[in-house]
C-alpha cells in the first residue's frame, strides 16, 4: 500500500492536525483541510510545510505522487555532482582507475555512437539556449583548466 500525501505529513509533523498545520503555515485550517482533502493539494502549501515542519520536500513529493522515487534520486546525485569541483571530479576518477575500481564505462574507448550522441545533445542544446545534460557544470567561457589552451572552446565543445 503506498502512503497517501496526507499520511506523509501526518506522520512528518509527528500526527499535528490540520488546524496546527494551518496555523503554522499562516493559513486557515478549512483551506488547508480542503486542499489536503483533493487530489490537487498545491505545491505551494506543501512546501510551506516542508519549510515549517523540517521536512525533506523530496519525500513529501514522492509521497503526493509527483515524482517517483527513483527521479527523486535521480535529481538529488545531479544536484550533489554539481556542487562538486572538476579537480575533485578527475582526482576520484583517477582513484578509481589507479584502485582497478574503475568500470569499463571509464576505463575502456568511448565508441563513436555515444561521441556522437553526447555532440549531437550538446549542440541541441546550445541552439536552444539552454545547458546540456552532459555539460552542467561546463561554461562557454574561457578554459579554466590550469595551463589550458581553450582549443575545446575554438572548437564549440
């Protein structure tokens, strides 16, 4: 049986009525009752009580149906990937090479298919003015790379 939204946050706000939700979100107890009751309970207010109540929006997502489990991880390893440093970044791919803990993904050639696939997605990306999956963290500006000739950045990578 999977956990309604309304159990979610029953159990969150260890079993706080809605009135006691209301209140501390700055909103009557009939609207909140009324929103919880439907089936269209509005981000908004859920995030209210995300933030009011210390719980992880993520799990009060998963638990309104919104996003599945699976995206929600999905979306969390993007976020942390992204606050981490290419430095740190290429420091732990060449640890995993150098421990042989590296998988064939990393350590073998990347075939044409996949070169080509990444290329083609990043260039659609960039003509619709938007980043590229593959290239979250990549900037079109000069190569940061110490010693770096930006021969990547002439080239449109």
């Amino acid at each position: 049986m999977t956990q309604t939204l309304v159990d979610f946050l029953y159990m969150a706000t260890s079993g706080a009525s809605n009135r006691a939700m209301a209140e501390r979100i700055g909103m009557t107890h009939t609207t909140l009752k009324a929103q919880l009751a439907s089936d269209k309970t509005p981000g908004l207010t859920v995030s209210m009580l995300c933030r009011a109540y210390g719980i992880s929006f993520g799990d009060a997502a998963v638990a309104a149906e919104w996003v599945t489990e699976q995206e929600m991880r999905a979306f969390s390893a993007t976020l942390r990937l992204v606050s981490v440093s290419d430095i740190d970044l290429s420091k732990e791919l060449l640890r995993r090479v150098a421990a042989g803990s590296a998988t064939r993904a990393l350590t073998e050639p990347a075939a044409e298919e996949l070169i080509n696939d990444v290329l083609r997605e990043v260039e659609d990306a960039r003509e619709k003015g938007r980043r590229s999956d593959y290239a979250i963290a990549a900037d079109d500006d000069d190569d940061e790379t110490p010693g770096g000739d930006d021969a990547d950045d002439r080239a449109g990578l």
